[in-house]
C-alpha cells in the first residue's frame, strides 16, 4: 500500500498509474527475471509487436535440450 498515484500519458489515452518506492525496485526487477520474462514475454510481445520478438531472444529462456 506504500505507492503515489499520478496520471501516465500515452498517444491511445491518459491512465491513472502506481509509483511504487525505488526500495522495491531489487524485487520488482527480480519478479521480471525468475517469473514474467520467461512465462510471459513472448505472448505479450507476439501479440503486441511481433518485430521485437528477434531482438528480445536474449531475455528469453532458452529451450531444454533434448534428451537423447
């Protein structure tokens, strides 16, 4: 419950946003590395824009090799 509101602009429309304390930051970066990165990264920029998906493979978790 520890955040400000203030409005976020884009092109498409004006929301009202959270800003979080930079404390969280270590954390929040973390979520984005061990959790939605590699479960969700590629659906959202797939349906988002599909021309960053070549430039993005870096974040992405690579595939299990295959066992022989």
């Amino acid at each position: 419950d520890n955040y400000l509101m203030y409005m976020h602009w884009t092109p498409a429309k004006e929301v009202e946003s959270r800003q979080y304390p930079r404390a969280l930051l270590p954390q929040f970066l973390e979520y984005l590395e061990e959790d939605w990165i590699p479960n969700n990264a590629e659906r959202y920029f797939n349906r988002r824009d599909p021309a960053a998906l070549p430039h993005i493979g870096h974040l992405l978790p690579k595939p299990p090799q295959a066992l022989e």
